[in-house]
C-alpha cells in the first residue's frame, strides 16, 4: 500500500466514523465532512495519477463518486433517503475509484439490508412494516382507499451502512491485491 492510499483511506475512515456519529445522534450526514472528502479524493487523484481514465485518476474518482452516488438517488428524490448520504457516497467512490468501488456498492448495499432487518427486529416493528407494505400494494391495486393518515416516518442511519461496507470493501481490497 502506498503512502497516498494510506492517507486517502485515513482521511475516508475519519470522514466516515464522523457520518455515523452524526447520523445516529442527529440524523445528519455533514456537508463540511462529505465535500472535503470529496475534493481531497479527486485533488489527490489528480495531482498523482493525472487525468487517468476509468481504473486511475480523476475520470476514476469521477466515475466511482457518481455512480456509488447514484445508487442512492432514487432514494433521495422520493424523500426515502438523505442527501447527505448521497454526497457521502460519492466522497467514498471519489476515495476508492474503480474497481474498488464496485466490491464498497456491493458490500454497501448487504451491509444496509442487514442493518434494516436488524432494526425492524430490535424495534418490533416487522409486522407494522409488513402490514404497511401490503396496504401500499392494495392502494396501488385499488383494493384500498388511501386515507389522509400518512405513515410513520423510520429513521434508519444509513451512515452506518455506508461505514461498514466501505470498511469490507478497503479489508477486502487489501486482501485481495497482490
């Protein structure tokens, strides 16, 4: 591992437990966390590798931070998920670059089901969920009236989805080159 890799991946592993601190107290994922992490990722990309193209450089970071953004989007404009998690993804793709960055999406994304599964079970509420999607493919089936009583609103940090999974990611990066 080079000196710079370990630097970036200090300054992402700093970046991410300051995330999970703040989305777990305060429900925030930082804007003065997630666009340094960003410009530190892509300046250092460039001032090392260059332009590059799709496995080294800024079009890596580029590519990686925008696509591991991406998978979040659809959340975010539904108002499912924040976009401070969003932005943090894209700190972490800038960070990794590719193909790293497919093995954090892949890892990411177990890591968020998990955590989902966990605290539905912690909190009791599997069946309240359950029931709450059935009634949202009756409405949609119009089996259902929708009523003007919205559902309640569940806070599950993703922050700490994106930390684990880009944690196994960078473990298994490092295990896995050679």
């Amino acid at each position: 591992m080079t000196p710079v890799q370990i630097a970036l991946w200090t300054v992402l592993g700093v970046a991410l437990v300051i995330s999970v601190v703040t989305d777990v107290l305060r429900h925030r994922i930082l804007d003065v966390v997630t666009y340094p992490l960003m410009v530190v990722g892509l300046g250092t990309r460039l001032a090392v590798e260059g332009v590059g193209g799709i496995e080294t450089g800024l079009i890596s970071g580029l590519v990686s931070g925008l696509g591991l953004a991406a998978l979040l989007l659809p959340g975010a404009l539904r108002g499912k998920m924040g976009w401070g998690d969003v932005k943090l993804m894209g700190g972490v793709g800038a960070v990794l670059g590719f193909p790293a960055v497919m093995a954090a999406g892949a890892f990411i994304s177990l890591a968020g089901a998990f955590q989902a599964v966990v605290t539905l079970i912690w909190k009791g509420e599997v069946w309240d969920t359950l029931a709450a999607a059935g009634r949202r493919w009756a409405i949609k089936a119009r089996l259902l009236r929708e009523d003007s009583t919205p559902a309640a609103q569940r806070h599950i940090p993703y922050g700490v989805a994106i930390a684990l999974g880009t944690f196994w990611a960078m473990w298994w990066q490092q295990t896995n080159s050679g």
